[in-house]
C-alpha cells in the first residue's frame, strides 16, 4: 500500500513537472515579439538566424545543436521568396582548431536534413549571444522578416537582444516554431530551467 502511494505520488510529481515545463516554455516562445508588425507580402524573403551552441568532440553536431537546427527548418514559411538560415558561433572552447559551431550546424542541415548549400549563411566569429546577433545584423538587416531559432528561452534573450541592438530590424521579427508540444518531453524540464 505505502509503496503504490509512494509511485503515484512519484508520478504525479513528474507529470505536474512535465505540465509546468510545457506551459513555461509555450508562453515563453510567444514573448518579445513586436505587439504591431508590419504586414508582409506573399513572397517575402525571410532570414532565420540560428544561434550557436558548441559541438561535440570531433566538430559533431550535438543534440542541441541539432535541435537548433530542426527548429530553424520547421520555422520555414513555404510561402517565403527566400528562406535563408543564418548559422551563427565561433568555436569558443577551441578558437585556433576545428570548426565553427555555425559551420558545424550548416554542415548538419545540408548533409542531413538536405538543406540547400545557397540557403546557408554563416557567421563564424560570435563568441556570445550578444555577438551573435551583432555580428549578423550586416546579413539580415534587409530582409523583411527576421526570426530567431534556438532553444525557447535562448531565443527569447536573442529577441531582447536584437530589439537593444537593431528595434527597426527587431519589428521584423516574426516567430519560428521553437516550443512543439510533447517534444522531447524529458528535456524540457532542463530546458526550463537552464535559461541560457
């Protein structure tokens, strides 16, 4: 009798984890966007900057960089002229060897998930978030819609970033699709926590 308590008091925690850390993270991908965005053309160009994280041992793209990378795929709008991703990061444990993290996503979104080469830009010299939307500012300031793809909280702090540095740019912003309900479910929790 006690231990059935026990395991279902145990499971009820975890579920009520699991709720809380789906409900954050939803409600944090829809912060920080501008309350009135100008209306866009069908047809627009649009650039999605993809913000670094670093690699494996080996220059391979790790979980979360390749769940960056999915995020910035699935933000795609079929109805967008152009849909540029711009990979962003520096090798920062590593300066003088190896790849870049921006490269190292690139290379995963072309080889494996058939990206094309010409939609691919990369910024290969942020050593942080704040440098990461800096430094691609120069690439994206053209184009009529701008979205930021990275872990929910992570982008959040690009969006913030991006409307100190550039609040022109930053009323282009439009969201991409970082929170998708029951993904990676055990993570979110960390993911909710971990605000980097």
């Amino acid at each position: 009798m006690n231990r059935t308590r026990l395991l279902l008091g145990a499971a009820a925690a975890a579920g009520a984890v699991l709720l809380w850390s789906e409900w954050t993270l939803w409600r944090v991908s829809r912060q920080d966007y501008p309350a009135a965005a100008p209306p866009v053309s069908p047809g627009a160009d649009e650039a999605i900057v993809v913000l670094g994280f670093p690699s494996r041992r080996g220059d391979r793209p790790g979980l979360v960089q390749r769940y960056r990378t999915r995020i910035a795929l699935r933000s795609r709008d079929p109805r967008a002229g152009r849909s540029v991703l711009v990979f962003t990061g520096t090798s920062p444990r590593r300066p003088r060897a190896g790849r870049s993290e921006a490269a190292v996503m690139a290379d995963y979104a072309v080889g494996r998930l058939g990206v094309d080469p010409g939609d691919v830009l990369l910024e290969e010299k942020a050593t942080s978030t704040w440098e990461n939307i800096a430094l691609t500012l120069p690439m994206i300031d053209s184009f009529p819609v701008v979205k930021i793809a990275s872990t929910t909280f992570h982008a959040r702090k690009g969006r913030r970033y991006l409307r100190e540095q550039a609040p022109e740019v930053a009323a282009r912003l439009r969201p991409a699709r970082d929170h998708r309900p029951g993904e990676l479910l055990w993570l979110k929790p960390l993911f909710a926590l971990y605000r980097r």
